[in-house]
C-alpha cells in the first residue's frame, strides 16, 4: 500500500539545542522520503515553575515511586502540545516521533503495513523501553500486532488517530504519572494501543538523556517501604489491562491478517 500522506502528518520533536540529534534525525527522515515537520520541544527546566502547575508532584510520586523531573513535564507538555496542533490539522493520523529514533532498513515497510491495518489499532508503536505478556491481535505482512497485559512503554516512534488525540488532551491533565506509563492505561481511556513487532526501529541516546541525565543520574527513586504504593498500582494494573482486554475480546491470541 502506498502511504497516503496526505492523511498522515510526520512530526519530529526536537529541542533547540540538540543539534547533533536533529542533524541525524533528518538525515535517516530524509533518506526514507516521510514528509517531516519540526516541532520544537519543551524545555522542563527552563519551563518548570509553569509545567509544575500543570501537575499533581504527590500523585506522581505515589504513583511512579520517585519525585517528578523535569524532563519528564517537558516530555509531557512536548506530547500533548504536538497532538493539539495535530488536532487543529487536516490530517486524520499522527506519525510522532522523538529524536534519539535509529530506523531500521524496513521501518517504511513496517509503517505500511500498519497503516494497512489502520482499522485495528488505535496507537501503534514501532519501538518500546518495555512491552511485557504480548498478546498478538493478528498479523500484517511480516508483523504481529500485539496488545499487552504487561507494561507497555516508550514514547519515541508512534501512530496515534486524530479521534484519539483529541479525547487523550481532554483527559490527561493535570499529570500524575510519566507520559508513557499515561498512555499504558488503555483500560482507563478505552482505546487500543497495539505494538508492532518484530520492532522495526529502537532508541539511542548514547546514554545522555535529557530527561534523566547521564546514566539515569537524575532519577532519585524513593526507599523501597517509600515505593510500596507504586508496586501495588503496578501489581493491580496488570489486573486491570487483562480485565478490559477479556471486556473488548482481545485475550484471546490471533493469527487473522489485518491488512484491510
């Protein structure tokens, strides 16, 4: 299938000053002929006495067990802020990416074949951080799509529908957890949120990140007896993704092609 772009607008999110990422983005973006658009990033550090307001910082350490950073509200912000100018578009999906994304040699192919089956998701990933107890939905050419009972996180490659987009902005606020770990609650939103693999790109940030620093030097977990409420909402998560799973017929594993 011919990818139709008009239908599907390609964002980058960048921050001003990684250069060298940028750089390396829109070469392999340039090579793979996607019609690209730059969307600067918002800096949580420099941005923080307004992100902050915008979240709920005991919430977020209850539920992620550590305090809140600030990359992590710039992450946040960045996402959203692109999916409402995907919103006010044309478009009617949302290929986003983040720009530590190495591509393989079949992600076009990859993205193809998701669109093919375009009426089967609802959020599509082409990468993950982790994507646990897969459950295939079905296939599409060389690709399995799966749903998962385990966590399922990652923010850096994805297809999102404009339907979708728009009811995530209208009930995400204010933050109480990290953006991806959000989006895992399909059960609470009510949407499918699929990944395809085998995983046709992965995330390279050369072990500097500016969300965690250096080496995660930024992270701060809390004591393990501090954390004992993150391991329990962790614990019951798993009970809650299979519960809507068994709700919207998807337990079940699947060979069926999905390519319609």
């Amino acid at each position: 299938m011919i990818l139709d772009f008009k239908k599907i607008g390609v964002w980058l999110i960048n921050l001003p000053q990684n250069q060298d990422r940028l750089a390396k983005m829109a070469q392999q973006l340039d090579s793979m002929g996607l019609p690209w658009q730059l969307f600067s990033a918002v800096n949580g550090r420099e941005h923080f006495d307004e992100l902050i307001l915008q979240a709920d910082p005991e919430a977020y350490a209850k539920n992620m067990g550590s305090p809140i950073l600030p990359g992590k509200l710039g992450v946040y912000a960045s996402h959203t802020r692109v999916w409402k100018e995907f919103i006010r578009s044309d478009y009617e999906f949302a290929l986003i990416f983040e720009d530590d994304v190495v591509f393989h040699d079949n992600f076009v192919e990859a993205l193809s074949a998701a669109y093919q089956a375009k009426n089967h998701w609802d959020i599509v990933r082409f990468n993950c951080v982790r994507a646990k107890l897969p459950i295939q939905q079905g296939v599409v050419g060389q690709w399995r799509l799966n749903a998962y009972i385990g966590p399922f996180t990652g923010n850096a490659a994805y297809l999102i529908r404009k339907d979708i987009a728009t009811k995530l902005v209208s009930q995400i606020g204010p933050q109480t957890r990290a953006l991806d770990h959000e989006l895992n609650r399909f059960f609470h939103h009510d949407y499918r949120l699929l990944g395809m693999e085998p995983w046709s790109s992965h995330t390279d940030d050369g072990n500097v990140s500016t969300i965690t620093g250096v080496g995660f030097a930024s992270v701060k977990k809390f004591k393990w007896y501090k954390r004992l409420p993150h391991y329990r909402l962790k614990a019951a998560n798993y009970f809650r993704r299979f519960a809507w799973l068994i709700k919207k017929g998807m337990i079940i594993p699947s060979g069926k092609n999905l390519d319609n």
